[in-house]
C-alpha cells in the first residue's frame, strides 16, 4: 500500500442559499496506485458530507465540490505534506515612518 495526500474541496450551503463559502481538507488515505487513491478520496469526500441546523435553526449543507489534489507521500518522520508560497507586495512607504519628526 502508498500513501496519498488528497486536497477536497466542500462547498458550504447555508439555508439552500449558495454562499461563496468553501473549506479546503487535505486527508491521508492508503491505496494501491494512484487511481485507486483518487477513488478512494472521492468516496471519503462524498461520506463525509453532511447537513446540519446551527444555532439559529438555518440548514447547512457540506457538499463536496471535488478532489482538487491528489499526490503521492512518503508517510515518514519530517514528511512534507503541504507547502505554500505567498508573495506580498512590499509598502511603498510604511505608515510607521517617521514623518511626525519632519520640522512643522
């Protein structure tokens, strides 16, 4: 068996109004190949839907949406499971700067 690292997409309903609210997962699962994963990974994500009342009695439904990644991991100690990269532009003039110093 390998493991996989598998990104699922849920889209969140509120009272049969579709918000754009959505929560990203991203699961182990154990598979054969990576067809089998992907299969796996789909039947995990449609179990684990739900609809549920919050505490103001509105309805709210998890509906997944898909498996937007799926990627093979070596399941051992420092494993990387998830990396980013965020690129920021960088402020031009920083609104700590000492201006209050300048001569009045």
């Amino acid at each position: 068996m390998k493991s996989f690292a598998a990104h699922i997409i849920y889209r969140i309903i509120c009272s049969k109004m579709k918000t754009e609210q959505y929560e990203e997962q991203w699961r182990i699962l154990y598979a054969t190949d990576e067809r089998a994963a992907l299969e796996e990974a789909r039947k995990l994500g449609k179990n684990e839907e739900c609809t549920f009342t919050d505490r103001y009695g509105r309805t709210v439904t998890w509906e997944m949406i898909a498996v937007k990644e799926l990627n093979e991991v070596i399941m051992q100690h420092g494993a990387l499971l998830f990396s980013t990269v965020k690129e920021v532009e960088p402020i031009a003039d920083p609104v700590w700067t000492n201006h209050s110093q300048q001569p009045h």
